[in-house]
C-alpha cells in the first residue's frame, strides 16, 4: 500500500521534518509513506483567500496519484479513533487500495476538493498548526498500522 501525504506549505521547522521523518521510517515493507509538499499561494497584494485557496487546489490535483482513496483532513470531518483508523486502513490494504491524505493551507480546501474526498477526516475539532498536523497524522497512521501487527507500541 502506498500513503501520500500532500501537504500545503513547505519549511517547516526541524523538529517538525524530524518527527515526521521519525514517524515515516517505521512503516514496513507493507507500507510506502511520502510527503509530497505543496506551495502554498503568496497572500497579499490582490490575492484573496478565496484566490489563494484556487490556485492551491490546482496544485493539490495536479499532486493526487490516480487510482488513490482521497482522505481530506477538516475540522469538520469523522472523528475516528485510532482502532477505527486501524480498521479502515486494513480495509484498505486488504483491497490493495493506496491512499492520498490532504492537509490544506492557511485559507483551508476548495469546496471542491473536499466534495471528491472519499473520507473527511479529523484529528481535531481545534485548528492546529500545519507542522505539528504532520507529525500527529504520521503518529496516527504509525499506531494504526502497529495495531494491525499487534506491535506493543499502542495500549488500550
């Protein structure tokens, strides 16, 4: 199976790409995880939220692998707990289903974007910083996939 994480905004701080990196390396031979990062829209002199968040949807699926299950990441999406997550990503595996997770920008997702997500999912009802969504969801998908190979890292 093959997870891509596309994520809008680049440089993010080093404690954050080494936690994720962490996190990424974990996985095995079962599980391919890329981070695709995506150029956020410059704010600012003329361009509007709602433009920003236009040109950041073209470049999101322009990213998108084909044949992928689309998983939006919201505040407003399913709130799952990592059994569940757990749950779905055997489904997933099991169907030879790859997945691509989208973490949008500042300004959030196209309208349209979240209308063709598979799943919308959250990690939180509060709105977090981007860096530290990375490494929440890396930490997620790593207990999800320790759960499926009875690994003690995750306990109830």
């Amino acid at each position: 199976m093959k997870i891509t994480l596309l994520a809008v905004g680049t440089k993010m701080p080093r404690w954050v790409d080494d936690a994720f990196n962490d996190y990424a390396k974990r996985f095995g031979r079962d599980i391919s995880f890329e981070l695709k990062e995506i150029k956020p829209e410059k704010r600012g002199g003329g361009v509007t939220a709602e433009k920003g968040i236009a040109a950041e949807h073209e470049r999101l699926v322009a990213a998108i692998p084909l044949r992928s299950k689309l998983i939006i990441l919201d505040e407003r999406g399913k709130n799952w707990t990592s059994v569940q997550l757990a749950g779905a990503m055997k489904e997933w595996m099991a169907g030879g289903d790859d997945i691509c997770i989208v973490i949008g920008g500042a300004d959030g997702l196209s309208a349209e974007l979240k209308a063709r997500a598979d799943i919308m999912l959250q990690l939180s009802a509060m709105t977090l910083p981007h860096g530290m969504v990375r490494v929440l969801l890396a930490e997620q998908l790593y207990r999800a996939y320790s759960i499926l190979n009875n690994h003690p890292y995750h306990r109830e």
